[in-house]
C-alpha cells in the first residue's frame, strides 16, 4: 500500500492511496480525497486513510448490496427452504433493494439501516414481524461479505430492529373444536380425519399433508413425522421438517380410528379405478392411488369455510396446533414431552410460545401441593393432649 500527495493548486492538494485490489473484481483500488490548506494538512489526510487500512476499513468490494445479495443467495440457496428463499427474495426486491440496492457494500452504515426499519414500519405500516425479517436477511448477507472479507465489520451487527411483541395466544376451547370436526365431516369425511389428527397430534399442516401409509404403525400406536409439503414456484414438493429430524408420536384409539377410516376410504376410491393404496401412498389424496398429497393451501382455504360456517371468525387451522399444545401443559405433561410431540428444536422454543400456560400448569402444581400439605396438617383442637 502506497500514498501520494500533490498540490493541484495552491492551498488545494490531492491525496491519492493505492489500497490495493478489489477482492472481487480483481481490479486495483485507489483512494483519493482533496484536502484544502498547508502540506501538513494533506499529510494528515493521507495518514488517515492509512490508518483506516491498516484497521481493515477499506479491504472492502466496490460491490454494490444487490449484488452481495445475488452472489450470497446463490451460495445459501441449497440450504432454504424454496418458501424461505421465495419469501426473501421477494422482501429483497419489494423492501430491500429500493433502499440500499444501489449502495455500495461499504458505503452502507448503521444507521442507514435502523432509517429503513423505521420507514418500513412508519410509512409502510409494516409489522414488526416482517421487518425483523428483513433484518434478518441483510444480517445474513453482511455476514456472509465479513467472512469473505468485502468489509470488515457488518454495519447490522449494532442495529436495532423492533421488537417484536408477540400476542397471546387464544386457542379454541374443547367445545369449538368439537364442533369444528363435526361440521367439518359433514362437508367432508376425509378433512374431518385431517381436522382430527391436527388437533390431536398438533402436527403442522405441511406435516400432515405429507403422511404416508407407512409412516403409520398401527400396532405400536404411534405416526413418524418426517417430511413437509411445500408449495414453491413451479408445483408443490416434499423436503425434510422444519427441524430436519423426524420424530414419533403415539397415538390415541379415536386417532387411530380416524386413521382407520380415512384408509377405508382410500382404499374404496383405488379399487373402483382397478387400483390399490401402498405404504408409500399418501394418507391424504385425491388420486386413486395416492400418487400426489393435498396442498397446505387447498388444506386451508377449506378449513376456512368450515370455520366460517360456524362463525369462528379469528381461528386459523395453525390454532389447532396451539390446542395440541396448550391442552397438553394445562393438563401437566412435561414441557420436553409436548415439545417432542410438536417438533420443537428444543423445549426452550416451547417454553418461549406457550409461557402463559406454563404459568398457568405451575400455578395448578403449587395448588396441588398445598393441598397435600393442608390435609396432613394436624386438625384445630387434636393436638397433644394437656396433662390433668
């Protein structure tokens, strides 16, 4: 690295740094400021760009931030989801780019970007959610220009997304989702089974979707949760779970009996064309021979006029997750068990989610311990009995 000093005028000097090649391009990069005063001024100015080389300010790409996105996502892309990698390049191209799509790698700073997260939420109303969200994904993009040495430290390390206050849960009650069955099996035997075994395995919808025959094993009661539906750009596919590990779960009778059913009438509309049902057909299908799973979507839009039907405006098909879920803490099942059942990467998240009924279950435990204490308590008056 070298630096020059040259007086175009008087009183006005060019300060040139070579600070060596473009870790991209390959290209030589060249610094340059101009400085108005004496020679000693320039000098300082030349020492400061030293100075700020030496501390990694400049190792950096001319690289605008689109195409860090571009060359980044290309590396991430075999590791997300096709709903995940949907879902950022369209904030990218929507939210991202308007902004900071232009600038430099290197010219971006903090609080360029706590200035979008603001705007985000004041001018385009977005939720916190969403723009944590965002952070997210240019917290990921800068870290990835880190590791590869286009700068040196990410201006979203010290930034401050919302926060994000995450609302109480309200998971239908018993009677609701009872009814929510029964309606749901008039309109439909089949999405009563897929209402049931939601509700009672808290199983995500994509989850269920993606059940085969042979995850079922009728005489150790228990369903293998190993495989996701999702729909993407170009149809819908099969991948791992949200937490790539698969997990089993035991079943109830009624569970099992829905099962039951469910393949009875499987295997009725397969016979009727000539064919059979196998263990790698799909629970849940429309095909004769269980060749393509139901869509999540098509799943919802259904469960949607079940529920309207009955006038549950604000239940989503997720909140029979949360009815799994809730209904297995109030009635004191370990944290670590419910956390299994759900697929949750650790009890923790669990904790996290349902912390209201946690509060609740222990306050039903301190309950249950007093009472033990209270009845072994010696009654009023059958204490020791005082000598004549």
């Amino acid at each position: 690295m070298s630096g020059t000093l040259r007086e175009k005028s008087p009183g006005n000097w060019e300060v040139r740094f070579e600070a060596g090649r473009d870790p991209v391009t390959g290209r030589r990069r060249q610094l340059s400021r101009s400085v108005l005063g004496n020679k000693r001024k320039a000098q300082e100015a030349l020492n400061s760009l030293v100075a700020g080389a030496q501390l990694g300010r400049y190792d950096g790409t001319t690289m605008t931030f689109e195409q860090l996105c571009a060359k980044w996502l290309d590396l991430a892309k075999k590791d997300l989801s096709p709903t995940t990698l949907r879902t950022y390049k369209t904030l990218l191209h929507n939210r991202i780019f308007p902004a900071l799509g232009g600038q430099s790698v290197l010219a971006i700073r903090t609080v360029d970007l706590d200035r979008l997260y603001t705007g985000l939420i004041d001018r385009e109303g977005l939720s916190s959610s969403t723009v944590r969200q965002v952070h997210a994904i240019i917290r990921r993009a800068f870290r990835q220009a880190v590791l590869w040495g286009w700068v040196s430290v990410s201006p979203a390390t010290n930034a401050t997304p919302p926060r994000l206050v995450k609302p109480d849960l309200a998971p239908p009650d018993v009677a609701q989702v009872v009814n929510l069955l029964s309606r749901a099996k008039e309109r439909d035997p089949e999405l009563g089974h897929f209402f049931h075994i939601a509700a009672t395995t808290g199983a995500r919808r994509g989850e269920i979707c993606a059940i085969r025959w042979k995850n079922l094993d009728t005489k150790m009661r228990t369903l293998t949760i190993e495989r996701a539906i999702i729909e993407a750009t170009g149809g819908i596919f099969e991948k791992d779970t949200k937490t790539h590990s698969n997990r089993r779960i035991a079943l109830d009778d009624d569970t099992l009996e829905a099962f039951a059913a469910q393949y009875s009438l499987c295997a009725d509309r397969a016979s009727q064309v000539g064919m059979k049902i196998t263990k790698e057909s799909f629970v849940f299908s429309r095909e004769p021979d269980g060749a393509i799973a139901w869509t999540p979507s098509s799943v919802t839009k259904q469960f949607v006029a079940v529920k309207e039907s009955l006038g549950y405006e604000g239940m989503r098909l997720h909140d029979l997750r949360h009815f799994a879920a809730t209904r297995l803490m109030a009635a004191g099942v370990p944290v670590r068990t419910v956390s299994g059942r759900l697929g949750h990467a650790n009890p923790s998240i669990t904790l996290s989610v349902y912390t209201h009924f946690v509060e609740a279950s222990d306050q039903v435990a301190a309950d249950v311990l007093g009472d033990l204490l209270s009845m072994a308590r010696p009654k009023r008056g059958a204490g020791v009995k005082s000598k004549a």
